[in-house]
C-alpha cells in the first residue's frame, strides 16, 4: 500500500513538472504556453494578448540636465518596459515582443516634475497608450511612482491594462 502510494504522489509530481517545464533550447514553456495561446485564439482575445510585454527594454541614457520617466511592470518587476525623455513629446515602450517608439498625443493631469499624471501616445501599429501615474515619495534628483497603469487599444477595439510601478529621475 505504501509503495503504491509512494509511486501514485511520484507519477502525479512527474506529471506537473511535466506540464511547466521548459525546453532547455529555447528557454519557452512547452505545454501549458500553447494551450494558453490555443484559448486565446478561441475566444479571440489575441489582439488584447499581444500587447503584454514579453521582455524588457535595454538600458536608456540621459544626458547632463535631462529627466526620464522609467517604468516597470508591476506583476513582473524585472521587466523595464516604458521610457519617456522629457519635453520630447516621445517614448519608447515594449509591446508584446516589439520595441516601438510611440509619439504622445495627450499631456494633462497634474504636474509630476517634468512629467504630467496623464499622458497618452500614439504607435505606429495603431494601437493607443494611456499612461496614468500616481506620484510617490520624493527622491533626491527624482520621484517614485507610487502606482500606475498603461491602458494599451488596439485598432480591433481590445483594450489591455498593464499595472506598472517606476521612478522619474534626473542627471544633474
């Protein structure tokens, strides 16, 4: 009774091992990743799935006398994904696996240094970003962004929220 135990709780480990594991060639998930996107497309909620970043951005430089606004994904912290240079009226951001340039088309809200709580842009697929910020602590040479939210519309209509935290900072 015992070994059979034993080797069900094994089989059973081996089987969910077996469904998040990842292909040590390509670094992707192998069964649960398809099943997901085979949802996805089912249901057609893909356009809105597309624009969820799939990486980071590379590191950004600010020049003497510039500020930029770096923000992160909230459900994944490590993945740096939206970068706005001010008074350029620019930015770049992840989407889905694309680095795309967007060019802003709202600025309003309230002042939050050299940035306003409320930007939109425009990419060059189509797809409309919302950028809505709540500042936080005071930095020296910056701020926090206590929380915040890019709202991303494709041109079909779906819209995806994309919770995100970050800092605005300055170079001396």
């Amino acid at each position: 009774m015992k070994r059979a135990l034993i080797l069900t709780v094994s089989l059973s480990l081996l089987a969910v091992s077996a469904c998040s594991s990842t292909s040590k060639e390509t670094g992707s998930q192998t069964a649960s990743q398809p099943a997901a996107k085979g949802q996805g497309a089912a249901s057609g909620l893909i356009p809105a799935v597309n624009v969820v970043p799939e990486s980071g951005l590379g590191p950004q430089q600010l020049e003497s006398n510039e500020c930029g606004l770096f923000l992160w994904s909230k459900t994944d912290a490590t993945q740096f994904i939206f970068f706005e240079k001010s008074q350029t009226g620019r930015a770049t951001m992840k989407l889905g696996a694309e680095t795309v340039e967007l060019v802003q088309t709202v600025n309003s809200g309230v002042i939050f240094g050299e940035f306003m709580t409320e930007q939109g842009f425009a990419a060059p697929g189509g797809e409309q970003v919302m950028l809505t910020i709540v500042p936080g602590d005071e930095l020296q040479g910056g701020q926090r962004v206590e929380s915040g939210r890019l709202t991303v519309t494709t041109p079909e209509g779906w819209r995806t929220v994309i919770p995100v935290l970050g800092v605005r900072a300055c170079e001396p």
